[in-house]
C-alpha cells in the first residue's frame, strides 16, 4: 500500500491546483460582461440559430469522429508493437499487417462516405 502514497498525492495536489486556479480565476479575473462574451464562439463566424430540439448532426461529423478514434485506437496498438518488435518475430509482423489492414479498411470506408470532405 506505501507504493500507492506517492500516487495519492499527485492527485491530490493536482486535483487542489485544479480547484483553486478556478476559485482564483473566479475572484481576481475581471468581470467586464457583455453580449458578445456571452454568446458561443465560431471562430470568430456570428452563430447559426439551431433548432429547439438541437437538430441533426450530419453524417461525416459522426464519420469524422469515427476515424479520429479508429486511428487513435492504431496508435496505442501500433506504440507497443514497436518497443517490442524484436521479441515478436515473424507472427508480430503478421499480426500487425493484418491489424493495419482492418484499419486500413475503416478509412477506405469513410473516405467513400465523404468524410473527409470539408465544405
């Protein structure tokens, strides 16, 4: 358990640092508060009016997040792969080809689908 403490700790003051950087920000930020500070940001664009209901996102925002983590997924298969190629051998080498194949299978599909289009 005496290997934990150390852990505990960390969290412990990042949680504090975390907490009283917002309490702080709270009381010595100015509080200048006007319409355009109170309303969404678009990158610098004036909001579009969204429905009631939120509306519907479009279909490649989905397949856009969807390869996002596909390849996220590649990478932290890809990452210890790589540490330990040499003790793998030949079956590593396959099981990653094949692996890389189904990725590679993910991102040919949501480029058909027009995912990868920005209008």
């Amino acid at each position: 358990m005496d290997l934990y403490y150390p852990i505990v700790v960390l969290a412990a003051l990042a949680a504090a640092f975390a907490i009283g950087s917002v309490i702080m920000a709270a009381f010595t930020g100015p509080k200048r508060w006007n319409r355009a500070k109170l309303e969404a940001y678009e990158c610098g664009i004036e909001p579009t009016p969204q429905p009631v209901g939120g509306g519907r996102f479009p279909v490649k925002y989905y397949l856009t997040a969807m390869l996002f983590i596909v390849f996220d997924i590649e990478i932290v298969f890809l990452y210890p792969w790589a540490v330990a190629f040499d003790g793998l051998g030949i079956f590593g080498l396959i099981e990653m080809v094949l692996f890389i194949v189904t990725v590679l299978v993910a991102y040919a599909y949501v480029w058909r689908r027009g995912g990868l289009e920005w209008d």
